[in-house]
C-alpha cells in the first residue's frame, strides 16, 4: 500500500547551546546568534515516516514548514535523508503566530494539499516548547491524535499502531487513518544525509529561491520537476486573515525574564549505596532528573 | 558534536588542490554522466561541491556517533560464534550508519551504484573515519577491493559484486597464511577447478582483517605443483555460497573493533578474477597499492587524533601555575607533532592526485585509445604514484606511531591510564607501520626510485616551482640538502654492493622523503598562510634528518656491515 505522508516540521534557532547573547535586550530571541536548525523531534518524526515509505513501496513523504523563506533550508536537510517533496508556508501575515494560529493556518495548508493518509511531527519545538500544534491540527481537521509516540508498530488496514512513551511506562495504543501523530525524543534518531541524495537534491529551490538562480540552474529546475519546493500563502490555502499572525494570536508576550537558578540550600548525605539511592529517588520523584 | 571535516580546514586546502580540475574533468569525462544520472555533476565547480558536502556528512557521521563508538568498541571487541564474527555493538552502529548515508563504493562507477569519486576526496573520507575510529576505518575500507574487482574481473562478475558493495556489504582480502605473511609466493591455499567452471578451494588462511565479510578476494594456488607466485590466481568468493568458516580470532593490542580472523576453507565454491596465474604477480600488487595508500590514510588520520588530543590536553592541563603548553619543552613536541601531520597529510594527498589520474587514464583506455600524449602522461603519474605510495606508507606510518608516543608523553602519568584516548591512539597506531607491508618492506619498494632518480627528478621539479620570497630562504636550504642526498646516494652506489645497498636503503629512502614532504609544505604554505609554521618547523626537522644520515653514511665503510650481523 502506497502513502501519502506529511511530515511537520520547524526550523528553529538552536536553544541547545545558547550562549549570553541569546537574546537581546527588549527580550526577544536574538536569531543572529543562534543557528537555524531542523527541530530535533521534527527529526524524529521523519524518522518515523521514512521508515512507513521503506515499509510501503511507492509512498511520498511531503514536508511542510511554516516559517520564513529559508525555512527551505531544512526541506532540503528533509530531501537528503529521504524525503520526496516540500512546501514553505511563507507569508508576512503568517508572522507573530501563536500555537493557534499557527495550527490554523498549518491545518488550512493539509486541507489544500488534500489527499494524505498520515500526518507525523514532532513532538514539540526546543524554541517554544508547548506542543501544542501537532494536537491542535488534529482537531481542526478533525482526525484522530496518537502523541508521545516512540516508534509505529504497525501501519495496516486504514489503522496505525504506535507506541507511546509516557511518564511512567510505555502504552500502545491504536488509531484509524487518517490522523496525527506527534513523535517524541525518544524515537529512533534521524537516519544521515545521504551522499547520493545529497547530490541529487542539492539545487532543489523553493519558488523565491529559484529567482535568484542562474539560468542554468533555472533550466536545471524546469528538467527536474522535483528539485521545486513549493511556496505557499496564506491567500493560497484559503486563510481567514482574522485567524492567521497576529490577529488570530490571542497569546501576547508581556515580557521575558532571564531566570538564573540559584541554590538556597545545602544537603549531605554519606557515601553509602542506601543514602545515594535515596537521593536519586528523591531527585527522580521531584523531576530534577529522570 | 564536532564535525571532523569543517573543524579541519587543512583538508578543504588539500581538496581544493589546482591538480583537481584536471583530475575531475578526466574522472567525469566532460560530464556526460549528468544526462543519465540525477546525482551527478554539471561540471568542475558542482563536482568539487558534492564532494565538500558529502565529506561534510562523513565529517559529521565520524565527529558524532563514531567517535562516540570508538572506546565502547575497543573494550567489547568482536567475537566469533558458531563459525561466524559478531562485531560489536557499536561496530554494527556504525556500518549501518555508513550504508544509510550512502559511503560504500564511493570510488566505483554509478552504472555499478557508486559515487563515481575520485581517489583524493575518497581518501580523505578514510582519514576522517581514521581520526574517529581507526579500527572501524579498515572495515569501511576495504570498499577498496571492489576497486580490484572493477579493474579485472569480467562484465558479468562487475555487474554481480560491486554494485553489493555500494549497497553496504563488506570486502575482505585473503592473503596471508600461517606461512605466507610478507613473503605472499609460498601461499598453499589450495584452488581445483570443476568440471562446471567453478573453482573449489581448501586450506587455511590467517590475519584475515575482517574475514567473514560477504564478498572475499582470495589469493590461491591455481597451478597443482608450482611453488612459487607465477602458479597463483585470484578468486571471489561469496558468503551466500558457504564454504568458510572462522576458527578464531586474534585477541590484538589496537584496532580491537576490527577481527582478524583465521578461516578454513573446506570445498568453498569461488569463482577465478581475472586470470589464472595473475594472482599475486598483477592483482594482488595492484590491491596492495591501494591498501597501501588506505593504510597511509588511516596513519594521517591517527596522527590527527594524536596531536589534537595532545594539543587540548596541553592547553587543559596547568603545571607551575600555567599551562603546560607555554613551557618551551611542550610547545616544541606540539609544532613537531603538527609538522609531521602537514607533512605525511601533504605526501598523502599529493600521492592520492598522483593515483588518479594514471587510475583515470587506465580506465580510459578500456573506452577508447589513449593519444600518445595521454599514454605518456599515464606512465609518468603511475611512476610517480609507484614511488610515493610506499613512501607515504612507510613515512606516515613512523610518524603517526611518534606522534601517539608524543601524544602520550604529553599527557604524562595520565597518558599511561586507561582513562584517555590517548591510550587506545597509541596501540591503534602500531599496527600501521606493520600492516600491507612493514616499513621495511616499503623501503624495498621504494629503494628503485632512489637508485633511479625517480625522487630526484620530482625534487627539482618542485624547486623550479614559482614561489613567495618569504619561502625562498626555506627552498635554500632544501637546495643543499638535496646535494647533500645526491652525495650520499652516490656514496653508496659507488660501492655496487647490493647488501651495502640495502643496509642504507631505509637512510636513503628517508632523506628523499624528508626532502620531498619539506617542499610539499613550501607549496602549501605558497597557496594557504596556515601552512607557514609547519613548513619552518619541517624544514628543520628534514634539515637534522638529512644531515644525520648523510653523516652516518659519509663516516660508514661497507666492511663495518659485519658489525651488524647477528
């Protein structure tokens, strides 16, 4: 059986390894200083759907990014490990969107793409952190949701069976098509660039991109049809302009802090295995680790 | 995670060397493949791009999970069970990791499925992995046999085997026996022909490096009664058919995440490469060669490891109140580290350019017939690919072996625990100046080309090279070195003793090297700053080298040989 999978993901600034001048002063995020990456559980649902398109001959695995214009950059990242196409939903109108908005206007673009039989994404993005929007498409488009999802079991007779990685053991749960699935750090990791694909895919230009090419890549991308990402508007997925950016955003930032832990106190406990493995009980039941 | 290409500028400075157009344009024959295949190049700029992007990947690949690997597998190792290797966790890790980005066969030709690379951007790949986990680089090496299958075995055999190897299966090279390792002409494994065409063979082989791989070039005796390298042929074996089983496998000092395997061979089907007789004297000389170069490889890649393990651990580690490295004892053994680094890396890549294109020309010359300028071009780069390969094998291997003793005294008392990389570098390294040829053996290789002037011509074609002022003083000095050489080559000559001969050969080999690499660095350091320091700092080091073995030679009568004999 042949898929039609869209695959969620964020370029996002690298908060991994944030550095003082991370954000400026008015306490917005300083993206000048933080690398754009793939959204690493975005990463890991890919994961998830290429191995539903090496499970089932013939499938398509479509990535779909809202962001700026670059945000091609990680449909190509997507290409080289095995992804077939990509859409850039980019818009100046789309900008300031909260979860809501966002899964909006992300719910709009699947509707416009229409024929698909799974939606996978990450779990949530390291820059918001909320995974909210996965969910939150599903009940626009009114499918089912399966979240926290560690690895699909099983992808047969209009059903998926995943399983789930919660807070305390795993769940395995099932779910008809079409629906969402929202994948979690633990999954499987992302499998690498490849050195074929990687040549193959390398001019693959989103509709903005291509106009600053030269001729002779232009004509490259007019030969290959699948080195065109595709650029998409709110106007185009048919967006209410009451629901996208920031009129549809009812969540304003009032402020950000910079919080800086501090320890108040101090414990000791003896070197013996008994009081160490209480503490690590401790720190586990209080989520300091675990 | 560190990326082990973009953190190493040098190696983008050796892959964007002037040589690499020609060797590029030959290599994608004006780039008529781009019409049939989506992956390949449009022209010079998009080839010399796919190959920095895919270096990136292996860069990135062997900065992360690799590197990661490499302790876990040196502790847990391969074992054999039921007849079969199991490689360690991390070992299997890594091979699917190298599949799945697609590094197997990068040199084969893309209607077999490979990259259609050439030699230098392949090589650095294998002194990326090497740097990582220089056990793992032998498996993921050894996509070099496919080379020897692509060069002489038939269509047919081509079409079955080597587009397996770009899919990710493993090669092994059967050669040694327990009574055949450097001398290979006594190898007994016993090969009988069938009625149907097919070859049986029976016998034993040993220090086999990944012997249960799924596609095995085995060395046998083709000719019942021969005893010497003429009654030799080369074969393929292939897993899928049966036939060999390991007995065991060695329990080593270094590359522990690599099994060296013993096999017996009892009736395994394998079918003849090639042919008969050809074994050892045509193929096997040919596949040692790019061993040879992958071994050299994999040294550069150690001596990677070594100086920056030592270079960081200097900067870490505080002594007196400062770092270790701003005492004059420390920072001399860091500049000497680097500058031999530069230098076998220079040699390395300037071999690898060498093998390209007379390879290119070759392959060529299976299409169509080559100009008479092109014929001349393809036996002087194949004479100098023919100098330089033993050269680097030997040199590189010496040097990445001090380089891990270096990296350890400078890590002191720490160095000798188990805690450090620094440790598993040491004993990974000693294999290099032993493996496809000891050091001793590359000097008997290489020794031709000093009696025959090879090294000499290569040297004053380098001198006449247009450089910087700031570099003439350095080409100076190698100027009187070069006399230096010449006299004691002479010296020796002069003798026409083959033992004397011999007896000097790794002396005179050596003081060609030195000579041959300082310059490399001059012209490094011509096109790209960075190299300034090493060419001083190699510089000096050719300069006490030479002087050293020209004085043992000059104060030296062929009759104190006797002194020396056992």
């Amino acid at each position: 059986m042949s898929l039609n999978i869209i695959v969620l993901a964020k370029q996002v600034p690298d908060t991994r390894n944030v550095g003082k001048d991370a954000m400026k002063e008015d306490g917005t995020i300083n993206r000048a200083a933080l690398p754009a990456i793939f959204n690493p559980e975005d990463l890991n649902a890919l994961e998830q759907a290429l191995r539903l398109k090496d499970a089932n001959p013939g499938s398509t695995v479509t990535l779909l990014t809202m962001g700026l214009p670059r945000a091609s950059e990680i449909i190509r990242e997507a290409m080289y490990r095995g992804a077939d196409a990509g859409i850039v939903l980019t818009d100046r109108v789309l900008g300031g969107a909260d979860t809501l908005a966002t899964s909006y206007s992300l719910a709009q673009a699947v509707k416009k793409f229409g024929n698909y039989d799974i939606i996978l994404g990450g779990r949530q993005a390291i820059d918001g952190d909320t995974a909210q929007v996965g969910p939150q498409i599903a009940e626009k488009l009114g499918i089912p949701q399966v979240t926290y999802a560690e690895e699909i079991l099983d992808l047969s007779n209009g059903h998926v069976t995943v399983k789930r990685r919660l807070e305390n053991g795993v769940e395995t749960v099932k779910a008809p098509l079409p629906c969402v699935v929202t994948v979690n750090g633990s999954a499987a990791e992302c499998r690498p660039r490849n050195a074929m694909r990687l040549q193959k895919y390398k001019y693959a230009a989103s509709t903005s991109e291509k106009e600053k090419l030269s001729d002779e890549l232009k004509s490259l991308l007019e030969k290959r049809p699948y080195l065109n990402i595709a650029e998409w508007s709110a106007a185009y997925v048919d967006a209410d302009p009451q629901q996208i950016g920031l009129p549809g955003s009812p969540t304003k930032v009032k402020a950000i802090e910079n919080v800086v832990f501090t320890a108040k106190e101090s414990r000791c406990i003896d070197n013996d295995d008994a009081q160490i493995e209480d503490l690590v009980k401790e720190l586990i039941a209080n989520h300091t680790i675990g | 995670m560190a990326n082990f290409y973009n953190d190493n500028p040098d190696l983008k400075h050796h892959l964007q060397h002037p040589l690499m157009q020609k060797i590029v344009e030959l290599k994608e024959r004006n780039f008529a493949d781009a019409e049939t295949y989506d992956y390949a190049p449009l022209n010079f700029e998009d080839a010399m791009d796919s190959y920095d992007k895919v270096l990136e990947v292996v860069g990135e690949i062997c900065g992360g999970k690799i590197a990661e690997n490499a302790e876990g597998v040196d502790h847990q190792g391969p074992r054999v069970e039921n007849g079969r290797v199991i490689y360690a966790d991390g070992t299997q890790e890594n091979l699917e990791l190298c599949r799945k980005a697609g590094l197997m066969g990068m040199a084969m030709p893309r209607r077999l499925g490979g990259l259609n690379f050439p030699i230098t951007p392949y090589i650095m790949a294998a002194d990326i992995v090497s740097r990582a986990d220089t056990g793992f680089e032998n498996l993921w090496g050894l996509q070099d046999c496919a080379e020897t299958i692509y060069e002489f075995a038939d269509e047919d055999q081509k079409q079955r085997f080597i587009p397996r190897v770009c899919k990710g299966e493993t090669m092994s090279m059967d050669l040694t026996e327990p009574d055949a390792g450097s001398d290979l002409q006594s190898v007994m494994l016993k090969a009988t022909e069938q009625p149907d065409g097919t070859w049986r063979l029976n016998g034993v082989k040993r220090f086999i490096t990944n012997g249960d791989s799924d596609i095995h070039l085995v060395l046998a005796r083709s000719e019942d009664g021969t005893k010497d390298g003429r009654g030799l042929s080369m074969f393929i074996y292939d897993k899928r058919d049966g036939g060999v089983t390991v007995r065991r496998i060695e329990n080593k000092m270094g590359i522990k995440g690599s099994p060296t395997c013993e096999l017996v061979y009892k009736n395994a089907k394998a079918e003849l490469c090639g042919s008969r007789r050809m074994g050892l004297i045509k193929y096997v000389m040919a596949l040692m060669n790019g061993a040879r170069l992958g071994i050299a490889a994999q040294s550069v890649g150690v001596s990677e490891r070594a100086y920056r393990e030592a270079l960081a651990y200097a900067k870490d580690r505080k002594q007196f109140g400062k770092a270790i490295i701003e005492f004059p004892a420390v920072y001399e053994m860091l500049a000497v580290m680097k500058a031999k680094l530069d230098a076998s890396r220079a040699l390395l890549y300037e071999t690898s350019r060498f093998v390209d294109i007379y390879k290119i020309y070759e392959d060529i010359a299976k299409e169509r017939s080559l100009t008479p300028d092109e014929r001349k071009e393809m036996k002087a780069y194949t004479k100098l690919a023919d100098a330089c390969t033993p050269l680097v094998k030997g040199m590189g291997s010496e040097y990445c072996n001090q380089n891990a003793y270096d990296c350890i005294q400078i890590h002191g008392g720490s160095g000798f625990m188990k805690d450090y990389a620094c440790e598993r570098v040491y004993r990974d390294a000693r294999i290099t100046s032993i493996y496809e040829g000891t050091t001793q053996l590359q000097v008997v290789a290489a020794i031709r080309h000093v009696t025959t002037g090879t090294y000499l011509n290569m040297i004053r074609d380098y001198e006449a090279q247009e450089i910087k002022d700031s570099l003439k003083p350095l080409r100076d000095n190698l100027i009187a070195l070069t006399e230096k050489y010449e006299k004691a080559v002479a010296a020796v000559m002069e003798v026409k003793d083959t033992t004397y001969t011999d007896f000097m050969a790794r002396r005179m080999v050596e003081m060609a090297g030195n000579i041959i690499m300082a310059y490399l660095l001059i012209l490094d350091a011509n096109r790209n700053d960075a190299f300034t320091a090493s060419a001083e700092v190699y510089n000096k080091i050719a300069q006490t080298e030479v002087a050293k073995h020209a004085d043992f030679i000059a104060n030296f009568t062929p009759a104190q040989v006797e002194m020396y004999k056992a």
